[in-house]
C-alpha cells in the first residue's frame, strides 16, 4: 500500500476532510432537494396540466431516469478524466435544466427537463460516495460517507416546507417557484467546488504507483472473487430504490388516500416525515462506524418491511398509526438502507473502477427507482394502496436475506478490504 495513503488513513479527521466532504454531499442536497421536490409541485402541476396517470408517473420517473443515463456515463467518466472535472460539469447540468423545468410551458417539456435535469444528478450520485470514501480516514470514513444522505434529507426537507410557502401565496405558480429555487444553491456549490483537489487515490493509481486490488480491472469484477458481493450490493441498492422512491416521490398523495383532509394537511404531513428521516440520517451517520454497515442495513429492510405490510393490512390507519408508522420507515430508511446501500458498493470495489462501479450501481438503482416512481400511480388506480404496500414490503424482507451475504467494511482501509476478498478466492 502507498505509504501516503497509509499516513492518510491513519490520521484523525480535520479540516480538510470536513470541507471537501461538505462541498462534496452539497450535491446530495440539491439531489434530496430536486427528487423530492416533485412531490408537492404535483399538487399545483396536476390542476394545471391534467396529465394522465401515465404522465404523472412518468413527471416523477423522467428524474429517475436520467440518472440511470448520468450514473453510467460519469462513472466511465470519472475513472478516466478525474474525479474533479466531472465533480464540476455535473452541476452545471443541474442548473441548465432545472431552469428548463421551471419554465416549461407544457406536460411533455416538464417531463424531459426533469430527465435531462437527472443526468446531472446521477453524475453526482456516481461521485459523491467515490469521491469522500477516498480522502476519508479509516476511522472516520463511515461518519464522513453518512454524512451524504444527511445532506440529501436536510435538502429533502427544505423542498417539502419550501414548496408549502409557495403553495400557500403563490397559487398555481407554486410548482414553478419551488422548482427554480434550487438553482440558487447549485450555483453557490458549483463556485465553491472549484477549490477541491482531485482524489489522492485516483492520482495515485493514474500516476502508475500499484496499490494492490486497486489495479484489479472492471472486467474482473463481474467474475469471482468480486462478482458476488458486486452484484449482491447491487441488488440491495436497487430493492432500497424500489420501496423508497414510489413511497417518497407520491407521499402527499397517499398520504390524501390513506385519510389525510386536505393538500396542505398532506405537504405538511410530507414535511414532518423528511425531518424524521433527517433525524434518522444523522444517527445513521453516527452509527456507520459504531455498529458497522452491516447490522444498519438489516434492520433498516426488517423495519421498513415491518411498517409496510402492517399498513398493507390496515390501509385506513388512525392518524395516530399512520404517524408512527411513515415516521418509522422513513427513519428506517434514512438511518439504514439509504446510507448503507451505496456505501457498500464504494468500499467494495478498487479505487481504479471505484467511479465506473458506482455508475452502474446508481444506474441499476435507478431501474428499480424508475420502475416503482412509474408503476406507482398506474397501479394504485387499477389496484389500490394494498398491493403497493404489500409488493414494497416483500421487497424489503428479500434485501434483509442478500444483506447476510454482504462482509463488514468498517475501520479497513479500501486498499485491505479489496486485498482481504482477493486472497479470500
């Protein structure tokens, strides 16, 4: 292992960690704050619009799937020109085209700013965990990758109680205004970027130094001794996608259907939930390194299957069920499966096809987000609430099996853990 590699892992978290970890999950926060955000505009957007069901699903998936597209393309990326130069451009196509959506004057030019618009974003998704996994220390590396998902909630957050304000003074313009205001912060994030080196461990690898695993090829991934944890985290990521994002992206409006009065009831229902999953992010983030990836993921699938089928069983809760019941999934999520799933396919793979890797796992996540943030509203008009809960919760409890095939990854260096499954063939 490189002997400044070794030096920097050892050494306890400081400054430099803090600020290139900020500017890095900045991304996760306009990515928390732009995916969620549909969810209140179509409050404002389906009077405005009266799209098909098939047009709304596709209003909530065009994000998703122009992630899947961003993922894989900067993940070649990002392994061949740098993580910094892409860590800049992906922005800069967030701006353009969550502008575009802002103004879009019919269904059909929404729906392809949104898909544009997520191209940068699962750019960004491919980045940020390579990015922080390696300039983390050992020690702190959990904290620091957790703090991503903190970021994606706290924008999460900011999205619902935005788009509240705007819905209550802005009337039909609502939707418009609340998906313009995140270029404000992109724009800070792009200028600030500017001032982050590349990646320690990309330069090393590009520079020719060998760090053992590291020079492992992507072809050698799909095959033993990597393949199987590989596509084991892979398929974790995508089952997380598929529960959260059809729950997540349409919560106001099943929230309306599972007993809730009136659109502000639900969007302040929505806001209440993004904070209790902020809460459940920053103890994730705390528990990383403490319980380790492994334990979080489990209980995050049981707890999240738990709550779904119990409302599958019971689709006309109390309110007070209904509120116990969606703040527990969201944490569960926030704490468990969406911090951890991503993690595990960063700490699993070597640093030379570490972006490429976290490519094709966010653009597999997405196929599974895509589908769900589709179906979703298609099959609660043909089917109703039941089946959705019912097929989510499944779901969950076959995450909870792959889980157990996973290793732990806290307080290893990357380079150790991709040595450690090498020699385990």
């Amino acid at each position: 292992m490189d002997a400044s590699l070794m030096e920097r892992d050892n050494m306890p978290i400081d400054r430099s960690h803090v600020r290139v970890t900020v500017l890095t999950v900045a991304g996760y926060f306009l990515d928390g704050f732009d995916l969620l955000v549909i969810s209140v505009a179509l409050l404002t957007i389906v009077p405005a619009f009266h799209p098909t069901a098939v047009a709304t699903g596709l209003i909530g998936s065009a994000t998703i799937a122009g992630m899947f597209f961003g993922g894989l393309g900067a993940g070649f990326l990002v392994d061949r020109l740098g993580r910094r130069r892409i860590y800049l451009w992906d922005l800069i196509v967030f701006i353009i085209f969550t502008i575009g959506a802002a103004v879009a004057q019919n269904i059909w030019q929404l729906i392809l700013f949104r898909g544009l618009l997520g191209v940068g974003i699962g750019a960004d998704y491919a980045l940020t965990l390579t990015i922080v996994s390696e300039f983390a220390p050992i020690k702190g590396r959990g904290t620091l990758m957790g703090a991503g998902l903190l970021a994606y909630w706290i924008g999460a957050v900011a999205s619902i109680f935005l788009g509240l304000l705007f819905f209550l003074i802005a009337g039909g313009l609502a939707w418009r205004l609340t998906l313009l205001v995140g270029v404000i912060p992109a724009i800070i994030v792009l200028i600030l970027r500017h001032t982050v080196p590349e990646s320690p461990r990309w330069k090393a690898v590009t520079e020719g130094n060998k760090i053992g695993a590291s020079q492992i090829s992507l072809k050698s991934l799909m095959r033993p001794p990597f393949a199987r944890r590989v596509w084991l985290s892979y398929a974790n990521w995508f089952i997380n996608d598929i529960i959260f994002y059809g729950i997540g992206i349409y919560t106001p409006i099943l929230l309306l259907g599972m007993g809730l009065k009136t659109h502000i009831a639900s969007i302040a229902g929505s806001g209440i939930l993004d904070v209790m999953g902020m809460f459940g992010a920053f103890a994730g983030m705390i528990l990383l390194d403490r319980w380790g990836r492994r334990p979080l993921q489990v209980w995050g699938f049981l707890l999240q299957g738990a709550t779904l089928l119990v409302f599958a069983f019971n689709p006309k809760p109390s309110l007070l069920l209904l509120s116990i019941a969606f703040a527990v999934f969201y944490i569960a999520n926030a704490g468990g499966t969406g911090q951890t799933t991503g993690i595990f396919v960063s700490e699993l793979v070597p640093t030379r096809v570490r972006g490429t890797a976290m490519g094709l796992g966010t653009a597999i996540s997405r196929i599974g987000a895509f589908v769900s943030a589709f179906l979703l509203p298609v099959i609660l008009k043909a089917e109703g609430i039941e089946v959705i809960l019912v097929l989510t919760g499944l779901c969950a409890l076959i995450g909870v099996a792959l889980t157990l095939g996973l290793p732990e990854t806290r307080y290893q260096s990357l380079e150790n853990l991709n040595e450690n499954i090498a020699n385990a063939h």
